[in-house]
C-alpha cells in the first residue's frame, strides 16, 4: 500500500515532465527522441522504394487513382501522392493496446482495460487516432498503475523483468532501471532531463510506499507507477517538426511506435527499438525489413484476426441468432463458434496457405463441428471442437457464403437480401448508401407461395426506397438467395424456384452472377472491392478514414490484391511503405 497524501505532489512532478511540452502541442520535440535529427531521423521524402511515389512499386507504371472514394467507380488518373493530412500528434493507446503494453513490460498476465470506460468506435474500428482519456478514464489509469506497481514488487519474476539488474549493485541499478524500464515505456530513450524526477521519485519509495517491502522494492514501486501514468505511456506522440516537401519526416521511434502498433498492436520490441536507433528505419525498405520481422509473429496474426473480427462485425453475432424453430441449434450459444470458423478459415487461408484477397472471398472449405456440420449438408462424424472440410465448391465460396455472414444477415425466419446486400455494398464495395429513412414499414408476411425475393422487391419498388434498393442493394443481395435464414442451402422456397441472379451494382463492370459462388467470384475479381479492403486496412492502421491524397496508395495497393499470392501480410507490410505511413502532414 502507499502513503496517502504527499504521493500526489511527487507523482505530480514526475508526470508533467516527460511531455513537455504547453500550448501549441508537439512544437517543441523532447531532445534526443529521435524525433527530428540523428540516428532516429525519418525517411528522406523522395526515397524510391515508397509505393507511393513512384518508382520502385512492383509490376506496372505507378499505377493510378481513383476519384471520389475507395470503392467508387472513376476516372483512372497515374498515381501521384499527395500530402498526408493533418492530424493529432498525440494518439492515446486504445484499451487492447494498454493491455498488451503493460503484459509486454511486466510479463504479468493482466488486462486492466476490462474496468476502463468502453471506447467508442472510429472509421469502422476501435482504433481511432481522436480516442481521449477523460475523468473517468484517468482514474482508471491511475488505479491500474497502483494496481500493477504493487504486483510488480511482489512478484520476483515480474520484479526482475522490470528491474534487469542486480538490486544489490544500489544506485547503479537504479539507474539502469530507470533508463532501460523507461526506455521501453516511452518507447525511446530518456533524456537525462526525464531521467532526474525518477531518481529523486526513487529515493521517496521508503517514505511514500507502506509495506514490509525493502528500500528497493519500494522505490521500484513508485517509480513504475508514475512511469505508467506518464503522458509518454498513456499517448504515442509523434512531435517531430522539420517540413519538407510539404511533409514532416517522422522520428525513427515514432516509426517503430506506428510500425509495432499497427503490425503487432503493442509495443516496439527492443530489436525493433534498436534499428529506430541505429536509423534503419530511415527508408521504406527498412521500414519494410521490419515489418515483415514483425509479420512473422504470433502477434500479428493476432491484428489479422482483430482486423477481420471488426471487419466482418463478429461481435454483434449473437444478437442475430435467434431463429425460428424450425432451427433448434441455431441460438446466439453459436455465435461463439460461428466467430472461430470464420477466423480459423482467414487464419487458414493467410498463414497456412499463404494466400490473399481472392481465396478470402471464394475458397470452398471451412471448419465445422457437429452442430454447424449438418448445417452445411457435410456427413461425417463430428465433435465439439472444429474441424477442416472441403465444401461442395458449386454451393460455397468464401468469406460470404459460411454461416456465420448469411445467419447474422437474416432474419428469424427468411433470408435478408437487404442486410446481406448493403453489408456488401457498405463494407465490402465502399460504397456510400445512407440509411433509410424512419418508419420504414417492416417487411409484410410471406404470401403462399411467394419467394422471399419478390416479397423484397415488391416492397422496395416505391420511388423513395427503389433509388438505393433496385440500384444497389437488391442486386447485390439476391445473390444469396440460396441460402435461408440459418445459412443452410435451398434451391427452392415455398415451392418456388430461387432466383439468385443479380449484378455488382454501382461497380464500373456491374458483373452478372446466378448464384452466391459466382456472386463471390464477382467480388474477388471486383476492382472496386479489391480498392475498398486496402482503404479498409489503411483505416484500421491509421484510425481515421483515408484522405483523397492517399487515393494512389489505395489504387495501388487495390490493384495487387487481384492476385492470390499477394499475402494479406504483404499488404499489411507494403501500407508501412506509403507516403501516409512514413510521413505526417505538416500542421
């Protein structure tokens, strides 16, 4: 336990210093961050190998961009980047990156996010660069800081994790401590200037911290705790100040923040920080030499679950599975395993095949377990747990056309082509279709005999609803009439024959499908969805929606994903080669 009372004062001190900075936030870069000069500089501006400048981009000329937003239809122009926007220099970790940082620091198996105020979301994502840390919030930072700091004192393993040193070496490890445990804090070296309150917030551990703890313990305990609520912990600044060509070159440091944040969703790692140092990630290939390192662990495919999760909006499942008797075993219990075989198949089909966009939207396997088996029409013997299955490759294809995606876009008791058409025309086409307008009618009865596809259409025939629904959503929609209100695949309804013909509505080539196979087909090869899943992964790294002037990074990285062997991992990597990554527009 701590002293109450004069902690305040102390803490107080060691917390304003570290940011440093009063009115005009960032103006003044702490010396020595690598935030300008030195072995931590940034990228030169014209360096070559960032895909949006030009050269050195791969197979083609520089490739184009598109007017109006990234999934709409335009005039293809060559490619020529314009200047990021204008955005915070100060980005507060959201709650899965706190989590993640304070288990990378201490080796404690913790998540104090789960008592913080819930975040609200930012361009489809819960990493929006605008996330605040209010009252209520700072609070909570501060009783986790008191928390952790009091379990790293009395845990030895996590102690000596945090510590690196000798205690009994006194003065020369409590140094070492502060800069070493700092460094991976602030996710750069401290200055001296930073390093002083810590040593004198170090020495007032005995009189400040109650407990039976030595005189190390508890200076260690102190200091930690207001290194966790530190400006440089709780935000990941990005001060750096030099223009050039209309840019400011981002620090090495606050590259390896952006780099491991976005990559790995935490923190940099030490070899990560040495390379920010040894000025390694003053190009974008060596930007990119790091990004694959990081790539290739667990970490990562943890981001490529999280993205795909929000993405594909998994969370929101189990409200959507309340189905009609006529569907026993389909309850929101299933949402759980719904969710863990459309990952296990993105896991599958990224990491085990290494594979791309394409076999995202039309590979014809998945994972099942004895209740989602019979689903899907697959004989077998099953248990709880899920197992990998070739599907009939002429009823499923894909992302789009599992259980989960057609269940969640279904009503109780029929199919939904509106839900499941405008998921595609929003989320997956990026297309912008506003919502309807209020007391909106729910749809009439089903007539005898009727297909859910004429109920649907006669319903949206007026003027007021046919402008959105005949031209965009119905189309898409339709395609995934063969498939009911569970998922489970039908040729016919109420004794009529499907009709699951339909068109890529509002896409340049408005491509023609019979079914969801070909429909799924249609996407893969779409431009258009190809564009807006490389804006959708360029807003899950940035936290914001893309800019007109990152429309060349979005066309580029779009075109690329027309091939199946450009992995979801090489995409991830060639965003840390952009303009928009590498740089931050000037204020």
């Amino acid at each position: 336990m701590k002293k109450s009372g004069v902690l305040d004062a102390a803490l107080a001190a060691a917390l304003v210093l570290p940011l440093a900075c009063t009115g005009s936030i960032g103006s003044n870069p702490p010396s020595g961050s690598g935030a300008t000069t030195g072995t931590g500089a940034g990228p030169m501006v014209n360096d070559p190998g960032i895909i949006d400048q030009g050269g050195n981009t791969g197979t083609g000329t520089g490739g184009g961009t598109v007017t109006g937003t990234a999934g709409t239809t335009g005039t293809v122009t060559p490619c020529t980047a314009g200047t990021p926007p204008s955005t915070t220099r100060l980005f507060r970790l959201t709650h899965a990156q706190y989590d993640n940082t304070v288990r990378a620091l201490t080796g404690l198996d913790v998540r104090p996010s789960t008592d913080f105020p819930v975040d609200q979301n930012q361009a489809g994502f819960d990493r929006g660069m605008d996330l605040q840390a209010g009252d209520a919030l700072g609070k909570a930072y501060r009783t986790a800081a008191e928390t952790l700091a009091a379990s790293i004192a009395g845990n030895a393993t996590a102690f000596s994790k945090v510590v690196g040193c000798d205690p009994a070496t006194g003065n020369a490890c409590r140094d070492m401590f502060i800069a070493s445990f700092g460094r991976r804090v602030f996710r750069r070296p401290l200055t001296d200037a930073e390093k002083a309150p810590y040593v004198s917030l170090f020495g007032q551990g005995p009189a400040l911290i109650d407990g039976t703890g030595d005189d190390f313990h508890k200076g260690v305990q102190l200091v930690v705790e207001a290194l966790l609520q530190a400006p440089n912990f709780i935000y990941r600044p990005e001060l750096a100040t030099q223009v050039s060509g209309g840019v400011i070159s981002l620090g090495g440091y606050e590259l390896a923040s952006r780099l491991s944040f976005f990559l790995v969703n935490g923190p940099p790692d030490d070899a990560l920080l040495d390379a920010a140092g040894g000025g390694q990630l003053a190009t974008a290939d060596g930007v990119a030499t790091q990004a694959r390192r990081l790539i290739g662990t667990d970490a990562a495919k943890e981001t490529v679950r999280d993205f795909h999760h929000q993405w594909l909006l998994m969370d929101a499942a189990a409200n959507h599975l309340t189905k009609d008797s006529k569907y026993p075993t389909v309850t929101p219990d299933l949402a759980p395993v719904l969710t863990q075989e459309t990952e296990r198949f993105i896991a599958e089909v990224t990491f085990t095949q290494g594979k791309g966009f394409p076999s995202l939207m039309t590979a014809p396997f998945t994972f099942v377990n004895a209740t989602t088996a019979p689903l899907y029409g697959v004989s077998g013997s099953f248990g709880t747990s899920l197992t990998r299955v070739d599907l009939d490759a002429t009823k499923r294809a894909g992302l789009f056309t599992q259980l989960g995606f057609l269940a969640t876009h279904a009503y109780t008791n029929q199919s939904s082509p509106i839900h499941r058409g405008a998921y595609i025309q929003r989320s997956v086409l990026c297309a912008t279709i506003p919502d309807p307008p209020p007391n909106i009618p729910e749809l009439p009865p089903l007539m005898a005999t009727q297909t859910t596809r004429q109920q649907v259409d006669m319903h949206t025939a007026p003027g007021e609803c046919a402008g959105c629904h005949h031209s965009y959503i119905n189309p898409v929609g339709f395609g995934f009439e063969n498939y009911d209100a569970a998922g489970v695949f039908r040729t016919m309804e109420n004794g009529a024959n499907i009709d699951a013909t339909g068109t890529l509505a509002g896409t340049a080539a408005n491509t023609a499908f019979t079914d969801g196979v070909s429909a799924s087909a249609a996407i893969a090869a779409s431009p258009e969805a190809q564009r807006c899943y490389s804006a959708t992964w360029m807003r899950y790294a940035f936290g914001r929606a893309e800019s007109a002037a990152e429309m060349c990074a979005v066309q580029v990285l779009g075109s690329r994903l027309a091939d199946d062997n450009y992995k979801i991992t090489d995409l991830m990597v060639d965003i840390t080669r952009t303009t928009a990554f590498m740089f931050r527009g000037a204020n």
